[in-house]
C-alpha cells in the first residue's frame, strides 16, 4: 500500500482510484507513521493524502466535508486523531452532524480506538475510518509501546525521551524503528492504525468482487 500527496502524484497513480483519501487533526508524524506502516502491506493500493490547510482536532471535519462536497468518485476516508483531541466517539459524531452528515445506523467499532462510519451528505454516501492514536495522549504511547515490545525496555511516552533512547541505542529515528518490525509486533503496537488499514483493503476486496 502507498501513501502519497495529490502535489506529487505520478500520472500513472492518479489513473488508479485511490482506496481513499486519509485526513489528519494532528501533526506529520502520523501522516509519515501511516506511510511507513502502509508500506508492510499491499503494494497496490494507493492512499492520496490530499492538499488542504493545517487543522487540528475536530476541525478536520470541516475539510472532510469539503472533499465529500467535491468528490465524485471515491468515497472512503480515513481520518486519523490523537486521543487527546477525542474524549469519546460521540465527539466525532457531534462533529459530523454539524458539518451536515447524517450517520447511516450504528457506528461499528472495529477494535480499541479505531471506528468504522457510514455517511450520508447531499445525497451521496461515503465510508469514514475513524483511528485514534495513543490511549491517553498522542501517537508518542504507541511508539514507548514498540520499543517495549521490540526491546523489553519502557520509554516515557514523549518525543525528548524517544529520541534519547533512539540515540542511546543507534537506531536512526521513527523511520528505521517500524522498517525493523515484523507486522504482527506493529499490530500490537499500532492497534487502531492497522486495523483501519487492513479494513480499508478488506473494502477494496469487497469493491473489487
């Protein structure tokens, strides 16, 4: 599976439909998180992070609602937020409502932190994957949990001491830390990321057939 930016699409990706756009209410580091981890699965696939202005949080659903306005196409997102930015998924849902979707029966929790959403807007449906990072802040607790599993060893779950044992350790930086672990250990790691991805190509599967 690929991730990359509508800026710096190759012709010959844009001629595919991309298996959905992926939106973020939190900083880089989940976007090149997700294209690391993107890269231990499916190679076919195409994610397109799309090119809109920086928003935190909650905001982000105002940029959803924009791209679900202008979309023909391909209706599948998904959207990626820390947990310090969710209390819970009734937020999310709160939100959507005032942007003007209409959730389509239950919300389907997929695993821990991470959420399956049917949509309606304008007479037009589209899917959400909803995946949380971290269990009480940031995407910080999911990498302290990665080197626990990959090295027995607990890091505070924040970026001065994740790079303090990056260093201590040799080991180059977040890249090289996911290019080193096995799927099954990221999956432990990156719960509510994973599942969005292997759901994400469980949808494709369904779409292709």
């Amino acid at each position: 599976m690929k991730l990359i930016g509508r800026g710096g699409v190759a012709v010959k990706e844009l001629l595919k439909e991309p298996l959905a756009y992926v939106l973020t209410g939190d900083g880089s580091r989940d976007i090149r998180t997700l294209g690391e981890i993107c890269e231990k699965y499916d190679h076919k696939s195409v994610l397109i992070l799309p090119q809109y202005a920086p928003a935190t949080g909650l905001k982000v659903t105002e940029i959803l609602a924009t791209l679900f306005d202008k979309e023909r196409k391909t209706l599948r997102f998904l959207v990626l937020l820390d947990k310090e930015h969710l209390r819970s998924i009734n937020d999310f849902k709160k939100a959507l409502s005032e942007r003007g979707f209409a959730v389509l029966g239950r919300i389907k929790r997929l695993c821990e932190g991470c959420w399956k959403i049917t949509v309606e807007k304008g007479g037009k449906q589209g899917i959400i994957i909803l995946a949380v990072q971290g269990r009480v802040k940031s995407i910080e607790e999911n990498y302290a949990e990665l080197i626990k599993l990959l090295s027995g060893e607990n890091v505070e779950a924040d970026k001065e001491s994740i790079k303090k044992w990056f260093k201590d350790h040799g080991v180059s930086g977040y890249r090289e830390l996911i290019r080193n672990a096995k799927v099954e250990i990221l999956e432990k790691a990156f719960t509510p990321l994973t599942c969005a991805i292997k759901t994400l190509l469980q949808l494709q599967s369904t779409i292709s057939h």
